[in-house]
C-alpha cells in the first residue's frame, strides 16, 4: 500500500542519516588517534568509556602480539607478519582489506596477515564476527569475508539470514556452520581478541602490528611499505645470524613488550 511504502522509504532515509553520521564520528575518532600517534599534541576527544590519558600502543615500541589459532594468510614461515583488529562494520577496514591484498601481492611469501577481531559496533558487527569464524573452521576465512564485504556490509544487511546465505553460496557444510557460529569455539577467539586488545589499549580499527609495530586506520599502501621494509630488512638478517625464518616471529613476539 501507498502508506507503506511510503513508511519504508523513511526508514531507509533514517538509517542513511544515521549510517553517515557514524561514519563522521568514526572518521574524527580515527584522525585524532592517528595524529596523536604521529605525535601530535592534541588531546584526542575521549568516549564516555575511555579515560582520558589512554592513547593506545606506542609506534616505537614492539609488542608481544600472539598468532593463536586466528585465521591466516601467507606462510608461516613469512619473514613479517601482520597482524590486523578489524570489524565487517568499519567502512575504514573496508578500504584497509584492499591495501592488504596490494601488500600481498607486493610482497609475496615474505608477507603473512593474520586476521582479529575488534568489535566496535557491537549491534552490527558481531554476528559478521562469528559467520567469518565458523567459515574459517572450515578453511574458507578469505570467501567468507569477501561475501561478507561485498553482499552484507555492501548491502548494510547483517542479518543471520543472509550471513548464511553468503555461507550457504560458498558451499560450507552449514550444519557444522551453524553450530561453530554460536559455538565455544568462536566466542572464546573473539572475547580472546578482545580482551588482548584492550590490554593493548587498541581502541578503534582498522589497527595493525607490523611484527608487533603498531600502525592505525587506513592508511596508504606506502605507509604499510615503509614498516614492512624495516621490519623485512631485520628479519633478513636476524635469518643470516642463524635465526630459522620459521621461528622470527615467534621469538620476536616471545621477546617483545607484553600488554600492561
């Protein structure tokens, strides 16, 4: 009926309104934490949550970043490892996974991403969380969170339904999905993740530790490079010293300065 759809059509208007001013509040939040971590004066504007004089991990400092079981991408034997907190509702993340994928190429078996998640969102981007843990108990972490990006978030429609219909498309075993999406499994990796952040004092995505250098939002590819190159040029030769590539990171990581 007319007044339906004309019902319809506001609440469409409502939640585009609401959508940008989000992704205005996202935006401002994540310029001033990378000003400040570029060592910018200005005092970040705090949520009601966040004390004041917290302003996330140090750019100078290497930090004990655990792999665990979290999904990856590259060789274990990869020289650097990213390790990258993000949310399926973070139009930043969004554009960040496009700068991942340049990286991989650029870099090849020298590069390893490993996926973790912060929920900021928690009304949108938990159930996309879960949907893209229990695909990757089956080993399809990357189909899922393509399909996630390019027909939930791209459709702003989180819902259950068509989390397994993206599921159901890529052919998982959705009996085994279904039970790993509200599993022990996947809510102990996620409240895992979490809970390292926060010690870590991350709070916003995207936010990345380049072999447990810290690096926040979305920045351009060069950015990522200039680490990368560092952190590379390292490896190269802690490897030549008679450090196994297989085990740098993880000694990196052993050696590094755990969270708080």
């Amino acid at each position: 009926e007319p007044r339906v759809v004309a019902l319809e059509d506001e609440v469409r208007a409502l939640r585009a309104q609401l959508e940008q001013q989000q992704q205005k509040q996202d935006a401002l939040f994540g310029a001033v934490a990378q000003a400040l971590a570029e060592g910018d004066s200005e005092e970040a504007p705090s949520r009601p949550t966040t004390p004041p004089h917290r302003r996330g991990p140090d750019p100078s400092v290497v930090y004990a970043v655990p792999v665990d079981d979290s999904p990856q991408e590259g060789s274990p034997d990869a020289l650097v490892t990213i390790v990258v907190a993000s949310e399926f509702a973070c139009p930043y993340c969004e554009r960040n996974r496009h700068t991942l994928a340049a990286l991989q190429q650029r870099y090849g078996k020298d590069l390893r991403i490993v996926h973790k998640s912060l929920i900021v969102h928690q009304d949108t981007a938990s159930d996309p969380a879960r949907s893209a843990c229990a695909a990757s108990l089956q080993g399809r972490y990357r189909e899922m969170a393509d399909g996630i990006w390019a027909h939930a978030y791209g459709n702003r429609d989180f819902s259950v339904e068509k989390l397994r219909e993206i599921a159901a498309n890529l052919g998982l075993n959705l009996p085994k999905y279904e039970a790993d999406r509200v599993g022990p499994v996947c809510a102990t990796r996620i409240s895992r993740d979490a809970a390292m952040f926060a010690k870590l004092e991350v709070r916003g995505t995207p936010s990345f530790f380049i072999n447990g250098r810290f690096i926040q939002g979305a920045q351009p590819e060069d950015a990522f490079a200039r680490l990368i190159d560092e952190e590379l040029a390292k490896a190269k030769d802690a490897v030549k010293a008679g450090v196994p590539a297989s085990r740098y990171y993880s000694s990196l990581v052993a050696s590094g300065k755990t969270a708080p």
